[in-house]
C-alpha cells in the first residue's frame, strides 16, 4: 500500500513516525523546490538509502579538507580532474586516503544533515509506494549498507534543531552570496579557520543549501559563520536575483513603471545579459510604450547579431514585427542575419518581400540598395533587374537604367525571346528616342520575326502539295509495294532452305527441297499475277535453286570413287599403327573403323583382321586394371609404401594401357602438432592431419607444415619416394639474451623493462620492443664481493628494486639509474625471496621484510626501513633453510625447515601470541611434518584469513591464520619444494616427483576437506618450479632428464598438457608471461622468449 500529500498538511516527521510504526518498505518520493527531486528507500519502517542531485554533485574533496583528512594539495588535484560524487569518492577510497567504512560515516552524516534540510520544509509533494525491489537510481548502494539511520533519532534531533533556528533565525535554501572585492577585504577581517573554509565556497552560484553540503558542516554552525561573514562586509547576498525577484514581483502587481525602473538597474549593472531588456521590453509593452519596447529589442537582436547568434536576432526581430509591422528595416534585418546562417533561400524572400514594398511606397533609394543586394546574390533574376531599372528612372538614373535594359535585352535575344526582347528595347527608346542601338535592335527583331513567319508559310504549302500525290498514287503504290515485301520474305524463308541444299551429303534431299522452293515460288505468282515487278523477281529467284541443284548432283558423282579409294589406306594405316601408341587409343579407333565396315560385304576380311588385334589389345589393359585395384586396397589399409610402388610397376610394364594414365603417388602427412596448418605447393589446405594426398606422377610437392609459434616443417617430395611424412613441430624461440651464469631467480618485467638477476651477482635491465620481438640492454650491474649469488627474486616498488644476496647484503637499486641507492651488510647470507609492505602501524611507512641464514643451525628476520636500509628490529628463527618471506601491514609470515611457519607483527617483529590450553600465551605456529619451502599464500574467506603452504611431508596445508588449525591437508605424491601459487579461488602446487595439483579452496574450506580439481603427474620432468597462471593456462618450468631442462603449458580447467619447450639446460627459475611473450630462463644463462599459443 501507499500514499501521498502535501508537506503544507503532513509534517514530514509524520511521513517517517506513519513508515517507522507500520515497519514499511517502499521508496518515499518528495518533490521540493529547494533540494528539487528527493528519494528515500525503507525496510521494515527504517532509512536504508537516499538520493538527491546534492549527492550526486557534492565535492567530497572539499568535505574532507574540513575534516583534515586531505590536504589542500590533493583537493587541488582532484578537482582538477572534474569529477564530483560517486565517482569522486570511488577515486579517493582506492587511492587509500580513507576506507570504506570512514566513507560510510562521512556518507551518513552528509545524508543526515540533508534530513534535517527536508524537516524545515514546509511545502512540497509526497508520495509513498509499497516495494520490495530497490529502484536503480540510488547512487553510493555498497557505502549505504555500513550506514545505520534510526528514524526516531534524526526526528528527536531534527526537533532539537528546529528549537535552535527559532532563537537563532534561518537562512533561506535557495539564497545566493557572493564575494566583497578580492581576498583583501577578507584578510583584513581575521577570518577563523571554519570561517576561511565558509568563505571559499562562496561564489554567486552555490546556494546556502550547496554551501552546506560543500561545507560537511552542521546547518545551524553554516548559518551562524555566513550571518557573521555577511556583519563583516566580506560576503553579500547576490544582487541580480534580489533584483530579478523584486521586479518580477512588481510586475505581478501591475506596476509596470517600478519594475522598468528595476529592469534598467539590471541593464546598467550587467549590459552582457540581452535578456533583461527582452523583460524591460515586455514591461514597456504593457505601459502601451511601443517605440520604447521595439527600441530594447532591436538593441538586443543587434546585440545577438555581433555575438555571431543569429537564431536569437532573427527571434527578436521577428517578435518586433509582431508589434510595428511598418518596420522595413527589420526585414533587411533578418535577412542579412539569414544570409550570416547561409540560408540565402529565407534571406532572398525577405528581400524581395521588403524590395516591392519599398518600391510600392516610394521609397526608391531604399529600393535600389535592396535591388543591389539580391543581383549580388543572383545577377540573372531578370525580375529584380527590371524593379533596379524602375527605381534608377524614378531616381533620375536614367544612364543606368538604360544600361539595365540593354542587359536585360540581350539576354532575352539570347533565349529567342524576340517579343520579350522587343518590349525591353522599347521602353530604351520611350526613355531616350534616339537611342540608335535600341532603334538597330527592334529593327533587326522584326525581320527575325518576319522570316519565321515566311518559313511558316513555305512549309505548310509544301506539306499541301505532298498530301495531294499520297491520295492519287498511294493506293497502286501501296499494292505493289505489299506484294513485294511478302515476296521478300519468301525468299528469307527459301534461304534458309537454300543453306540445307549447300550442306546436304544425300541427291535425294537435294531434289525434295529444291522441288520445294519451285513450288513456293509458282504458288506467289498465281496469287498475285497482276503485281509485274514482284513476278518479275521471281524468275531470277528461281535460277538460282536450279543452278544449285546441279553443283550439287556433279559433287556426289566424284565423292562416291574417292571414298572407296580412302576407306582402303585408312584400313592398311590402322593395322599398321605403333606398339608405342596408347592402348586405349588404338582399341578406341579399332571399334570405331569396324562399327562403320561391318555392314559392307567387301570388307569381311577385314572385320576379321580387327577382331584379332582388338582381342590383343584388351589382354594387356586387364593385366593393369588388376594393378589398379591393388593399388585402392592398400591405400585403405594405410599403406602407403607400396601403393606407390604398385602404381611404379604400372608406369614400367603396362605404360601404354589407360591404367598407367590414371596412376598417382600418394603421401601421409601427419604432425606432432594435429592443429597445425598444412600447405601443399604454396596453397592451405582446409583438412585435420593426418592427411593422405595424392599427386601426378610427374609432379614435385612441396610440403609445409606451420603453426603459430613454431618453426615451419617444409619438405619436397616426387616420384613417390617417401610414402609418409611424419612432422615434428619445435616452439619457435623470438629472441634470446645470454647473461653468461645460470639463473635460479625469476624474472620480472615492468613498464616494457626485463630485469634479470643471476647466480654470480649480476643484474641487468632490457629494453624489451613486444611490437618487432627484440629488446636492448638499457644497464647491467655486477655486485662486487664474493660469492654474491642472488638466488630469489627480489621485489619492485616504485623506482627501486630490493635483492638479497648470499654475499649478507641487501641492495636497492635504481631502476632508472642501474646503480644501488644503497647496500646493508647483515649477519648472515639471504637465499630467499623478501617482500616489501606499507606498515600501517608506522604510518603507512615502507617496510622490507627478509631472512638470512647466520649459522649452520639458525637464522635471522629482520625488519628494515626500505628508504635508508636501516634495521627496523630482528628476530632469531631456528633453522637453516626458509620459504620466501610473506608479508602485509600488520604480520611478516616465514616458514623453516623445522616443520613450522612463524607468524610475527610486521611492525616491531614480536611474534603474535594466542592463548593455550594451559591458559597461556604462546607464540601462535602453524605445523607440519617436514619442511616449508617455496612460496606461502594468504586466502581470505566469509571475512576469516587462511594460510597456504606446501611441505616436503608430501602434503598442502591450509591453516586458520586467528588460531594456527589445519583446516585441511591433502597428501601429494612427492614433496613439495617449490611451494604453492593461488589465484582466484584456486591453488596450484608442483611436487618435486613431476605433479602438479589444482584445488578448490573455497569449497575445500567449506568442507574442511581438500577438494581436488585435478592432479597430474607429468613422467618426462621432476623438480618443476612452482606454477604462473596466465589465462586460462599455467606455465611451469622444470629439470628434464639427462641435465636437460623443459616447459610444460597446462591447460588450468583439467592438467591437459598443451605444449612443451626443451632447454639445453636444467630451468630452477618460474617462467612468466607478460603481452603474450613466455620468458624463460635457463641455467646456460640465456633467457629464451616464445610466444604465448592461442
């Protein structure tokens, strides 16, 4: 159910106390004219969200100055940025100047103060409606749900406040105040702090309620520091709306005579607004003062004309022309403002409208100006030329007007509008009568005029006498020309017939058609026998069938004697043929000669003859077919070796049947890579390998086999040499670098930059181009003591990096320069990685956490100051061999080959303690059964931290971070040396037997029992790194057998093996990826690039 109303009936602490008793959940609607548009959303009776357009445009910048929780620098720099509201609040969390939760305590006392704003309201529409369903245009959705508003305590205090502002006064919502001079007035005051801050966000647009929410202040606080800024003279109310106010209230009243007083004030206060004089205008128009009102309208066009807003002129001096419509100017006016917008169309009419009036009215100066104008615009609008000339002879121009005629003159000739023409010289000699050209001009137009008629006159005497011989002659011409055209289509026809006879091989088709055509011809002259010259033709016609048929009957004579003659040296040539022509050919033509002799009794002989080769011939080609179809079986059963030695022996003993044409080789081309892309003779071809192709005997293949990211196979084959190719495809290597020492730390890659760090103290920086695959050394750096191996990476913060070294030094580097900003000798030698965390209990101060190992039993962590490098604290820790150092604000996190993992407090190394069983406190320490190594992971879940951890007892550990419980183990099956890698919700861990394993945490943590994705052991490698995860692929570096080294890419859903890269030497360090380019390095000291599959 809902509601709704009006706050002049329903005080809004009714609203909340009706919402608050009933427990209902809906959006509250308010419409105000002061804060505008107002939407709250209840559940169960109480506030949960609010919105208003103050909360999308406050400045949170400016409200934190207040609190002193930024400085004035970093205002300076988001405003800057010219973002407000969520957005800028979004930006200040993640730049981790406060966090969620102070930005939901500053949120609710913002939205607080703005409810108490909507208490003091006392007009405005309300409306409730039941939901369930929060509607999408609340802002700040994730911060409201850390707010908590009760509504009876913002009613109790709004009332308190309401107390206040009687003994207090209050300020109006919508006032506006603006600044008295500059800065000086305000410094001669000796403004307070609260005071300063009130005055720099006045500035003659915020309104109060703008002020107060800019300010982050109470209401009645704001209203005390602008009532006293407002006693010292330092800020004012803004005079223009006062005034704007004042004078439109006037005008209410209907005196018009005070309120063009006002509007004049305006004017001269702020000359660049035309809009005050549109509204002294109107006021004018009400005083019935006319002239005055065009006046102030015609100066503000102008006004819109010089700004270049021609749309606004045009506006205003149309609305002039709705009062004074004897105005002409102004339709110059508009149409010189039309012609400004390129609209010549509108500008034209305007002109020539304004144009006939001028000329209607007398007003031929005026008129002139215009007809200069439009001939401007359109020098042939022959209309407007004649109104130009009227105007020169009322002006007394008569020179020109004569110059406009014989213009307008000519080019009536021009189009042979003589009469038009006529008129126009006319009107020159009316004006001047002994204008002789004018005079020469009608004279030479009459005579134009004269021959046409006389041309008329001949033609239609002409046309008489020929209508006269069509009546008498046409009939007999007529008749005679019919007959003639159907004897020309008969003779068409017999043409036809004609071209049969020329090509006929038989005397007896001669004779019928040629009888034919006769009898046609015979038939047209007994119909039309009185038609002379058609029967004349048809006797010419007929000699010419005649002739043809004799040439005919002499051909057939001397073909028969010829044709014997043929038959029997055709028969001697066929028998004689070859043995090394084609069988096939020689059967074919065999058939063919016997089909045709068959019948003759004389060539018997001969038929008997054929018969005895043909039986020959077709022995040798069955002897082949059987080779053939060997030929098929073996291809289906894949072999391809003798296929093609089958099709050899075709070629070789029955080269001449049909079968040794038809022979092809064959070729099974297969890959390593079944995905790869395979072209035959430079073309791709669209099927999967492996792949069977077949070629002509005479033909050469090229073969090659590609694949992105791989050399190409290329292979040229012929004759059937090689019946199967079987291709194997080798990673293709981009580009290498040789640092000449093996590597065991990984590397690392920021901004484009490749930073190496090797076993002999050698560190270096490479320019790496991922656009053309090469790089260039920018630095390289060889620490200068003894045994200064780097055996773990460092760590990368800003322009520095940190690497500990067996030689007990710590270094930090420039990454720009290549050179230490400086070293620190400690106890004891670091061959683990360091981390590096901002310690919140310092101030958010830098802190590098590392451990190194001082004697053959014990070792050391230490906490150091990242910027100078000084000890911070140090801890003694019982062991020889550690896990990379783990860190964040608050606790440093270390495992030892003592089977445990310390825990201490990262800022003064004290380790964090629980209380045991015996109600004492003891160092909290998570156990195992082996040895930690490798790499440790923090997992956060439902608010509770856990920590991973691989062991050599051939287990994963996850632990509770608040008590030191395992929560789950799963048992690999080896152990695990180069610890685990988490992202997202998933691990991943290489045991040193070659396995890797992929578990799901989340559902492990939930079930307090390791829930394993897949685990895979890979026989070809064993002590593998520990895993990177890129996509949807991990790449894992590893020992290879025979001192060899190998990279697997694994597909992360299911441990499918996609890919591997073979090293000349052993890889101890993680590969990495990073633009879709694999680094790799190896213990030869060279670092291999490939590129990333897809």
């Amino acid at each position: 159910m809902g509601f709704h109303g009006n706050l002049k009936t329903m005080h809004l602490g009714d609203v909340f106390q009706n919402i608050l008793q009933n427990r209902s959940a809906g959006n509250l609607k308010i419409q105000t004219k002061e804060l505008g548009l107002v939407n709250m959303f209840f559940m169960e009776g109480e506030l949960i969200l609010f919105h208003t357009k103050n909360l999308e445009d406050i400045q949170w910048s400016r409200v934190l100055l207040s609190k002193n929780e930024m400085t004035a620098e970093e205002v300076e720099l988001i405003e800057s940025q010219g973002i407000r509201g969520e957005e800028e609040l979004s930006g200040i969390i993640s730049s981790q100047i406060i966090n969620d939760d102070q930005a939901a305590v500053h949120l609710q006392q913002i939205v607080e103060e703005e409810i108490y704003e909507l208490f003091y309201l006392t007009d405005g529409e309300f409306s409730f409606e039941s939901a369930n369903e929060i509607p999408a245009h609340y802002q700040y959705a994730e911060l409201f749900k850390k707010t908590m508003f009760q509504s009876n305590s913002l009613m109790m205090e709004a009332a308190r406040r309401s107390d206040e502002q009687d003994e207090d006064g209050d300020v109006s919502s919508n006032e506006i105040y603006s600044q008295c001079g500059d800065k000086a007035v305000a410094n001669k005051a000796n403004l307070t702090e609260d005071e300063w801050r009130i005055y720099d966000l006045v500035d003659g647009i915020r309104n109060f309620s703008e002020i107060l929410r800019d300010s982050g202040s109470k209401r009645h606080d704001v209203i005390i520091v602008i009532k006293h800024l407002v006693e010292l003279k330092v800020i004012k109310t803004s005079e223009t709306k006062d005034l704007l106010d004042k004078a439109s209230h006037l005008s209410s009243m209907q005196e018009y005579d005070a309120a063009a007083k006002i509007y004049r004030r305006l004017i001269d206060i702020e000359k660049a607004v035309p809009t005050h004089r549109e509204l002294l205008a109107e006021t004018f128009l009400k005083l019935q003062q006319k002239d005055n009102a065009v006046m102030q309208l015609e100066i503000m066009a102008n006004e819109y004309t010089q700004r270049k807003d021609f749309k606004k002129a045009i506006a205003g001096f149309n609305r002039i022309m709705e009062i004074d419509n004897t105005k002409l100017v102004v339709h110059e006016l508009i149409a010189n403002n039309y012609l400004e917008m390129g609209r010549k169309k509108d500008a034209v009419t305007e002109y020539k409208h304004v144009l006939q009036l001028y000329v209607d009215s007398g007003v031929f100066e005026k008129a002139k100006s215009i007809c200069t104008r439009l001939l401007d615009i359109d020098p042939n609008d022959m209309k407007v030329m004649e109104l130009m000339a009227k105007t020169c002879v009322n002006r007394g121009e008569r020179e020109q007007a004569v110059e406009l005629w014989l213009k307008m003159g000519e080019t009536y000739v021009s189009r042979e509008e003589y009469e038009e023409a006529a008129d126009i010289f006319r009107k020159i000699i009316k004006l001047e009568p002994t204008h002789e050209h004018a005079k020469g001009m009608i004279n030479e137009l009459m005579i134009r005029m004269g021959k046409a008629r006389t041309r008329q006159k001949l033609s239609v005497i002409i046309l008489s006498l020929i209508l006269v011989l069509v009546i008498i002659f046409g009939p007999i011409a007529y008749l005679e020309f019919e007959s003639y055209k159907e004897l020309l289509k008969l003779k068409e026809s017999n043409s036809s017939i004609l071209d049969s006879i020329e090509a006929s091989s038989s005397k007896k088709d001669v004779d019928a058609k040629v009888d034919q055509i006769v009898n046609r011809y015979k038939a047209f002259k007994v119909k039309h026998k009185w038609r002379f010259y058609s029967n004349y033709k048809v006797g010419s016609f007929l000699i010419v069938a005649e002739e043809l048929q004799e040439s005919k009957l002499s051909e057939f004579r001397g073909k028969k004697e010829e044709d014997k003659k043929a038959l029997e040296v055709e028969f001697k040539n066929l028998m004689d043929r070859s043995p090394n022509e084609k069988v096939i050919s020689i059967l074919q033509e065999l058939k063919k000669f016997k089909a045709r002799i068959i019948n003759d009794p004389e060539s018997k002989v001969r038929v008997e003859l054929i018969d005895g080769r043909i039986k020959y011939f077709n022995d040798i080609e069955s002897k082949a077919k059987k080779k053939s179809e060997e030929i098929v079986e073996l291809l289906k059963e894949n072999k391809i070796n003798e296929a093609n030695e089958n099709g050899k022996a075709i070629l070789s003993d029955y080269a001449l049947t049909s079968y040794a044409e038809k022979v092809q080789f064959h070729v099974l081309i297969a890959s390593t890579e079944n995905d790869s892309k395979l072209s035959i003779n430079k073309k791709i071809i669209s099927r999967s390998l492996p792949f069977i192709h077949s070629y002509a005997v005479n033909e050469k293949v090229s073969i090659s086999i590609s694949k992105d990211g791989y050399y190409d196979f290329n292979l040229e084959i012929s004759k059937g040499n090689i019946g199967e190719v079987d291709a194997e495809l080798k990673r293709k290597i981009l580009w290498t670098y040789d640092i000449k020492n093996p590597i065991s730390a990984s590397p690392w890659v920021k901004d484009d930059f490749l930073y190496l760090f090797s076993r002999n103290g050698k560190l270096v920086s490479l320019s790496v181009d991922f656009k053309n695959d090469s790089s260039k050394e920018v630095w390289s750096y060889k620490m200068k003591y003894p045994s200064s191996d780097v055996l773990s990476m460092g760590c990368f913060d800003d322009d520095a990096i940190y690497v500990g070294s067996v030689d007990k030094r710590i270094y930090k580097f420039s990454i720009s320069a290549g050179r230490p900003h400086w070293e620190k000798k400690f106890n004891g030698s670091f061959r683990s990685g360091i981390s590096i965390s901002k310690v919140s209990l310092k101030q958010n101060q830098k802190m590098l956490f590392a451990v190194s190992q001082t004697s053959l039993k014990s070792g050391e962590i230490l906490g150091i100051i990242a910027k100078t490098g000084e000890k911070a604290w140090t801890r003694g820790v019982e062991g020889t061999t550690f896990t990379n150092i783990l860190s964040d604000s608050s606790f440093v996190f270390l495992g030892t080959d003592r089977n445990r993992i310390h825990i201490l407090r990262a800022a003064t190394g004290s380790p964090v303690k629980i209380t045991n069983n015996e109600n004492k406190s003891v160092p909290l320490l998570f156990k195992g059964l082996g040895k930690f190594k490798g790499d440790l992971a923090i997992f956060e879940m439902d608010s509770k931290k856990y920590l991973l951890a691989g062991c050599e007892d051939q287990n994963i550990y996850c632990f509770d971070i608040k008590n030191g419980k395992t929560i789950w183990n799963f048992p690999t099956s080896s152990p695990n040396d180069s610890g685990i890698f988490v992202i997202n919700n998933t691990l991943y861990c290489s045991s040193r037997g070659g396995t890797i394993t992929s578990v799901d945490i989340k559902k492990s943590i939930k079930n307090k029992k390791a829930k394993v994705n897949w685990s895979t052991k890979f026989k070809e490698i064993k002590e593998p790194t520990s895993v990177f995860v890129r996509k949807n692929m991990l790449y894992v570096g590893a020992k290879s057998f025979g001192g060899r080294g190998k990279v697997l890419a694994i597909r992360s859903n299911d441990g499918a093996l996609k890919w591997t890269f073979d090293a000349p030497k052993s890889i101890s360090s993680r590969p990495i990826v990073v633009n879709d380019r694999i680094f790799i390095c190896c213990d030869d000291g060279i670092v291999y690039v490939l590129k990333v599959l897809k």
